[in-house]
C-alpha cells in the first residue's frame, strides 16, 4: 500500500480525518515497526558478563525463545537450577567460562538444539 492508497481509503468517509493524519498515523507505525525490529534484535544477544550473579534461577530466562546467544562468563556463578535453560530453544552460543560452577544438572542443554558452542 502506498501513501496515496491510504487517503484515497479515507476519502468520502469523514471529513474530519485529515490526510495530515493520516500520514501521522502511517509514519507512526513504520517508526514502531522499527522499533520493535530493532528491539527484537537486541533482544537475540544478552551479555550478562561480569555482573557478578551467583545463581541462575529457573525463571531468570522465562519466554526468550528469540535469543540466539547468551554471555554469562566471568561471574560467581556456582548454581544453576535445573530447568533454568529450558525455554531458550533458538540459543546457539553460551558461555559459562570463569565461574565458580561444579554441578550442572542433567538435563540443563536438553531444549537447547541449536546450542553450537558452549
């Protein structure tokens, strides 16, 4: 749709809508469109390096399906409960290096199929 079809959609039907509006409302979705584009990028790499978390709870990482890699290196981490990871299915790279950990559960990588480098 063009900006011209947007108008034309308007005509005849209230006067009270403006083509100034129109085109308003048009740039304002093409700005939060990129927005939540770029958002949605940012949200696909987190970088929680040097934070100095100690554990990683189940809940910390709840609905982040999108996130492609996740940096966790140089912490205190020493605990990672189980079923922390589960929901980061489209995760490639995580790195855990320089902790403190000595125990991983089991099945903490199982819902991880496209983890490529740890």
């Amino acid at each position: 749709m063009l900006f011209g079809d947007v108008v034309r959609e308007n005509e005849g039907r209230d006067p009270m809508v403006s083509t100034t509006t129109t085109y308003n409302d048009l740039i304002a979705k093409l700005l939060l469109d990129i927005l939540f584009t770029d958002i949605n990028y940012l949200l696909c790499y987190r970088d929680l390096q040097g934070n100095n978390i100690s554990v990683i709870f189940k809940t910390d990482f709840e609905d982040m399906a999108t996130l492609h890699a996740l940096q966790l290196s140089s912490n205190q981490i020493h605990t990672i409960e189980r079923g922390a990871f589960k929901d980061l299915v489209a995760v490639e790279k995580l790195r855990l290096n320089n902790n403190q950990i000595r125990y991983l559960p089991d099945t903490l990588f199982s819902n991880m199929m496209n983890l490529r480098r740890l």
